[in-house]
C-alpha cells in the first residue's frame, strides 16, 4: 500500500471520527462557541501586541538614527524650531505613509514647541494634559504609551533629549489607530478595526476646533476615532452592530461577543499612561465559524488543518512583514547622511551582487584642499561643497552604477559594463563639472581611474585606481590620471 493511499485512509478515518465525536458534542455547542470565541480574542490581542511592539522598535530605530543626532540635538537646543522643521520635514512626510501620526517636541516645562502635523500651533502648556511627558521628565527614560492629546490620540513613544549632559526637552514619536489596524489588516483583510474613547477624557483635553478628528456614537459615552472608522468600509448592519455593541455591552475589559451568528465584536480595553481606562480597540469580524456552525463540527478534522494552516500562513506573514521592515532599515542604513549617498556599508552589499562575467570601470575621486576649504570657511562650508560634489557626481550615475563616500571629501565609484575610454571621459566630464559647483571659492577634484576585468580582484582594482588618484594629485591635481 503506497503512502499516499495510506494517507487518505487516515485521513477519511479522522474525518468521520470527528464527525461522529463532534455530531455526539452537538449539545455542547454553546461551550464550543465561547471556546471559539476566546481563541479569536487571544489570537487578535496576541497580534495587537506584537504590532504595538513592531512599531515601538521602528520608532526607536527613528529616534536612534534621525533625530538623536547632534545637529538635530543641537537646534533643538537653540530653540530653531524654523530650522528644526527644515531638517526633518521630509522624513516626516515620508514615516506618514507608515502610518506615523504625530512628530511633536517638548521643553523641559511641558510647553509645546514644534508639533510636525500642526506647526503652528505651539507654545501651549501641556501640564495636566500629558502625563505621559510628565513620566518623561521624572525619570528621564523613555515611555511607550496610549494618550490623548490637544488634536490627535496615539499610540506615543516619548523620548527624553539630552545635549552636552544636559536635559533639554523631550520628543514623541506617535502612530494612529489606523496605523495598527492597516498592519492588522494584513493578517485579517476582512476584519474592521477601529478606536473608540471616552467622550469626557477627550473633551477634557482637545482643542475646540480640533473636534472633527472624533465622531459621535449615538447613545454612547464614546467617540469613534475618525480616520480608524472611515477608513473601513461598513454596511449599515456592521456600523448598526458596532454601536448597538458600544452602547449596550460592557466594553470595559477584554471580551468576544457573537451577533447574530455571523460576527463577532471584539473589545481590547485601553489605557492611558498612568494605567487609566480611556476607550477600546474594537475588532468586527465576519465569522463562517458562527453563521455555519454545524457544517464546521461535521468538518473537524479539515477546520482542524485549516487552523493551522492559517497560522502557518499568518505567522509566516508576519515574518515576512518583519523581514521588509528590517530590509527597510538596513536601506536606510546604507546611506551616507550627508551626502545622501551610499556609504562603504552599502559598497560591501553591492560588490556581493557583481556579475563575474562583466568588468567594472572604478573611478576613485578627492576633493583637492579639502582640508583648506574646512580651515579657511569652517566645517559648514565643508560640508556644503561635499553635498555639492556629491550631487554633481549623481548626475553621472546609472541606474546600475554605485557611488559611494569613501572617506571625508573622497567617492568612489563602480560602472559595470563600460571599457577603459568610456570611464575616463566620464570622469573628465565629472571634473569638469565639479570646476562650476561654487561662485564664491574654487573647487576641483583630482581623478584615479581604472578597468576591473576579473571583479573577483576588485579590491586591488580599487587600490590601482587609488594609486592613480595619487599620480593625478602628485602631478598638479584637478586632473585624470589612468591605470
């Protein structure tokens, strides 16, 4: 008997035992449902965790890498909130496809300085109305929590901000409700998830003309968060269950309830910094479970499979996810913050991908008296020509090619697929072009260029190409030298 037969006589046996056992436990349905019910409620706070935590790690990884910097740390210091703006503007607009809803500094007295999402509204105390900056200031450690404020709630991770050992003042990180549930979503596209808070801790603490970021529950002491709800597309029976649930149901700790056989409503209670109820996550699920509840007994033994094949899906997505994210970091990471161009860590991650059949034209370049320019017009101006140098050399690049930072004021590049010729009139463009890059003080750059033919040896391409820089130095620079 061959293994797979044998597999199917297995298989039918299991199925039509667990319809005899489950036909027999019919009686027993009501327990089975709870059961059911509280393994939905465990699976989705299990999943409502590990996203609250996944985002937790990409807003320390933001914190670390963009905004703990000296140069943030020192604007902030001298209270710049223009150019503190300028600087982060961008990522700001680019971590709000990610779902991040508020990128707000404090000063060390509570008052507001910067709120990214509402830039000019600054100034105000948030004494009493933020308990999660005042847990900041005492301890002077960061904290991760749920809070409402003057305009937006969030999921907040507050850090404290210190420059040259001194306290200076704190920054959020924040994320929407929505942010949770459009990662939720990609484990239950079905599923509605939405926030819900108490109608008297918002009043308390909004601005009076931030009150269109809430909708009103009929017959409720909640409000619906606005941009959670209408992101989800209801039918009037699912909008008509979540307030009849909302209005009439303990919402106040974690529960599952089934309606009418075919949903089941999820409460996730939620509290505020200091351990306070303020609202619930609430969950809607569309349930086959409830709405075909015999024909599922009668199948136990394939729901069975199902259900862990359904895991083994989610928790490979969820890996999946976790990976993106990470590769998400790790590009960022790649990149020199000045320049805005790669760095070496990214040159190590481009030569592992080279085609050994191609050869490679590698073009090293230096700033010629960069050290000067640094001496006589300061570091800014340094680091100004540098932007500049970087930026001209990029006009120069393939979609294929890499340039790199290779130290303080030298670049290195690699052009697959191009001979000896082509790379040298490259270069001379680029040197060319770098004369032009600024009015007020000359700027030239000196050239080493050569031809990897095995990439294999690419390394000691890079040292020829590193001696042909010095010849072109040695030789009078601004200058192209070949080997």
């Amino acid at each position: 008997m061959g293994y797979a037969k044998e597999f199917f006589i297995s298989f039918i046996f299991f199925t039509i035992s667990s319809f005899v056992v489950l036909y027999i436990i019919y009686n027993d349905y009501n327990s089975e449902q709870e059961l059911y019910l509280q393994k939905t409620l465990q699976d989705e706070s299990k999943l409502f965790f590990v996203v609250k935590e996944s985002l937790i790690v990409l807003s320390d990884v933001l914190f670390k890498e963009r905004i703990n910097q000296s140069e943030i740390k020192r604007v902030f210091a001298r209270r710049d909130r223009k150019r503190l703006y300028e600087l982060l503007k961008d990522d700001y607009a680019d971590l709000k496809q990610l779902g991040l809803r508020q990128l707000h500094f404090h000063l060390p007295n509570m008052q507001s300085f910067l709120r990214f999402h509402r830039p000019k509204k600054y100034g105000d105390s948030l004494k009493g109305v933020r308990s999660g900056i005042e847990l900041v200031i005492q301890t002077k450690k960061a904290v991760h929590c749920f809070e409402e404020g003057r305009i937006f709630n969030g999921f907040r991770n507050i850090y404290p901000i210190f420059y040259k050992n001194r306290y200076i003042g704190s920054v959020e990180i924040s994320f929407s409700p929505y942010a949770i549930a459009r990662l939720m979503q990609h484990y239950f596209p079905n599923a509605f998830y939405g926030l819900v808070l108490k109608k008297d801790v918002v009043d308390k603490k909004l601005f009076s003309d931030e009150k269109r970021n809430y909708l009103s529950i009929p017959n409720s002491k909640y409000y619906w968060d606005k941009v959670s709800f209408e992101k989800n597309r209801l039918t009037p029976e699912e909008k008509k269950i979540l307030d009849e649930v909302i209005a009439k149901y303990d919402i106040q700790k974690s529960n599952a309830f089934a309606i009418k056989h075919k949903y089941v409503v999820i409460t996730l209670p939620i509290q505020n910094c200091v351990g306070r109820y303020v609202g619930d996550f609430i969950i809607l699920h569309p349930s086959k479970y409830l709405l075909k509840h015999f024909y599922l007994f009668v199948k136990y033994a394939l729901i069975s499979l199902l259900l862990l094949t359904f895991i083994s899906i989610m928790l490979l997505l969820y890996l999946k996810q976790i990976r993106n994210n990470m590769l998400a970091l790790e590009k960022a990471a790649l990149k020199d913050p000045l320049t805005k161009i790669a760095n070496r860590r990214a040159y190590k991650y481009f030569i592992k991908s080279l085609d050994q059949k191609q050869k490679y034209g590698i073009i090293y370049c230096d700033i010629d008296f960069f050290k000067r320019i640094n001496d006589t017009y300061g570091h800014d101006k340094g680091d100004e020509i540098l932007q500049k140098v970087a930026k001209t050399l990029s006009r120069f690049i393939r979609k294929d090619d890499l340039l790199a930072r290779w130290g303080g004021e030298e670049f290195l590049m690699v052009l697959p697929n191009i001979g000896l010729e082509d790379v040298k009139n490259r270069a001379e463009k680029m040197r060319q072009a770098i004369e032009n890059i600024s009015k007020d003080l000359p700027v030239s750059c000196s050239f080493g260029v050569t031809v990897c033919e095995d990439p294999t040896h690419i390394e000691e391409c890079i040292k020829r190409a590193d001696e042909a820089l010095y010849s072109a130095k040695k030789r009078g620079r601004n200058r192209v030298e070949v080997i």
